[in-house]
C-alpha cells in the first residue's frame, strides 16, 4: 500500500517537482498547500497520512510553526523539511526542536530523498 503524504510549499515548481518524485517512487501525494495556514485547516479533518513534506519559508505561517500544530494535531505524524535554508546549522536545530522528523537540504537528489523516506517511514 502506498504511503500518503502531503506537501507544503509556497514554490508551485517545488511542488511539482516534489510531487512528481514522490509519486514515481510509489508514494500517494494527497493534497498539497502553498502556506501553512491552509494545511493546518486541512490537517486538523484529515490528519490519516503517513508523512508531510514540508517547506520552512511560507507565506504567513512559518513552516516552523506549521510543524509544532500539525505535531499538536498528530504527535507520530512524520514531518520532513524539505528547504534550502539548510546550509546553516540554526533552521536544522529550530526544525528539529519544532518536531521535523528530518531536514532535506534543496536541490535534493531524488534517490536519497526516497531512501531517507522509506527508510524513516517502515
């Protein structure tokens, strides 16, 4: 059975990209939001995924704090960031302290993106 996820991100490229990766790899992408407040209203009625791929950067509501009310929806959800804010050690250590399973540094390869997926999502 495919695994069900969503996706956050403000870059409908981003969006495409991630979706088209995902899907190609046996994943179900069922829905996706370009800023946190409208997942967060979706997540509170339909919080029965497996993983949320989500963007730091949004319009509005930062994916930092989108990541601690989608946790307080659903404490074992999995959160990936999936951002090119990486490069530095402070929004890795703030994603992780907000409840992000994992941090993906953009550009990814989609090959270690699937692997970190399946393996975190066994």
């Amino acid at each position: 059975m495919a695994k069900k996820v969503i996706v956050v991100d403000d870059s409908l490229v981003s969006i495409l990209v991630t979706k088209t990766v995902l899907s190609k790899n046996g994943f179900e992408v069922v829905q996706t939001f370009q800023n946190g407040e409208d997942f967060i209203a979706y997540f509170r009625r339909n919080s029965g995924v497996d993983a949320v791929i989500m963007d730091l950067v949004l319009p509005g509501m930062s994916g930092f704090e989108a990541i601690k009310r989608a946790k307080a929806i659903k404490q074992d959800v999995k959160i990936f960031v999936l951002s090119s804010l990486g490069d530095s050690p402070q929004p890795i250590q703030s994603a992780i302290e907000a409840g992000a399973s994992n941090v993906i540094i953009k550009p990814f390869e989609a090959k270690a993106f699937i692997e970190l997926l399946n393996a975190e999502l066994r």
